[in-house]
C-alpha cells in the first residue's frame, strides 16, 4: 500500500518552512554584518591610499622653492611660522650640529604643508614636565588650508613623528600652539598631545606634550 503524497512529504515542507523561518529571522543581522564588514574593508582600503599618497620629503633646494609657493595668506602668522622662518631655523639647527628632521608635506603631487621637529635646547620658560629632560620641539608645523581636513596633517604629524622614534627611540615631543587657536588645539589632543594650561613668555600660546 502506498504513502499518500501529502504525508510522505509533509516533513520536507515543515524542515523548508523551518529553514524560511530561521532565514527571515536572521537575515536583516546577516545583511547588516555583511553591511558592516564591507563598509570597514573600504575604510581601511581608503585609508592605504591616503597613507601613500602622503608622503614627507627632506627639504632641500628644489622643494624649498616649492614650498614658497604654498599660498598661506588665511594662516595667521601668529599660528603658524611661515616657510621661510622654519627653513631657518631648521638651517639653524643643522649648523648648531642639533638633530631633528625638516620635511615638506606632499599630497599626490602637491607640496601642501611642512614640519621641522628638533632636538630641544632647554628654555627658562618650559613647562616643569621636560625640565632636565632630553625631548623634541616641533618647531614649525602647518598644512595649507584648503588640504585641512582630509587626514593629511594627522598622517604628516604621525610620520614626523615615527622618524625621530626610530632614530632617536622613546621620546618627549613639546610644542607651542596659540591659545585662540581652539581647531589647532583639539587636533594635537586627538593625535595624543597634552594641553599643560602654561603658557609661554609671552603668554600667547600653550605648551602642549606627547609621550611615546
């Protein structure tokens, strides 16, 4: 005697109608992992463009003249050293036999900004966190505006850094920044930097730290 059709496969159907069930209640969790993963992959792959295409050179006499070019007309001079200034004083620097590193900051094919991070030499005013300290001043430090905002400047800064730590080893970095200049401020705490609340001799701008 033969199983009538709808009993030999009802179990089929429930096993199926189980399998839907499960799927209806797991799939918006699997579309929004899949969602997640995805968009993190692509985060990290646009973070490796932008970490190659910044790119720090040691200035020398053909990307000087590059740099001069950099328009810095709506960068107050009171935040940052101009090109011609930090030149000088990484030339300073390197006839004082002082170590450090001078870089101009290039985008794909752009001089945009540059850096000069320097062997410190002790100064009456510096904050009591670095006295009798071996530690580096980053001296001048800026990034064209129009390129602000694109992670150019924390790529730069992390870079300078790295290049002092595997020359030099652990170190103190101390810097200056204005104290007006709050959009300044907040980027050097992001990137690890600690506000002292001192201020220099002439009281415009705040000592701020790093340690590594």
């Amino acid at each position: 005697m033969s199983i009538p059709f709808g009993i030999e496969w009802a179990p089929a159907f429930r096993q199926l109608a189980d399998i839907s069930q499960l799927i209806f209640t797991i799939g918006p969790f699997l579309f929004v992992g899949i969602f997640v993963i995805l968009k993190i992959r692509s985060k990290r792959e646009d973070e490796d463009v932008l970490y190659n295409a910044v790119q720090l050179e040691p200035v020398d006499n053909y990307n000087k003249a590059e740099l001069m070019k950099i328009d810095r007309s709506d960068i107050p001079f009171e935040y940052a050293a101009d090109v011609k200034d930090t030149i000088a004083m990484a030339d300073y620097g390197t006839a004082m036999g002082l170590g450090g590193k001078c870089y101009a900051i290039k985008y794909h094919k752009n001089y945009v900004g540059m850096i000069l991070v320097g062997k410190a030499v002790e100064d009456a005013a510096d904050p009591i966190e670095v006295k009798g300290r071996k530690f580096f001043r980053i001296m001048g430090f800026f990034i064209q505006s129009k390129y602000q905002g694109l992670g150019i400047g924390t790529l730069a800064l992390q870079k300078a850094i790295d290049s002092i730590y595997y020359e030099y080893g652990n170190k103190t970095f101390l810097l200056e920044c204005h104290k007006d200049n709050e959009k300044a401020i907040s980027f050097y705490e992001k990137n690890g930097f600690v506000n002292t609340g001192k201020l220099n001799s002439k009281g415009t701008d705040y000592f701020m730290i790093l340690e590594i």
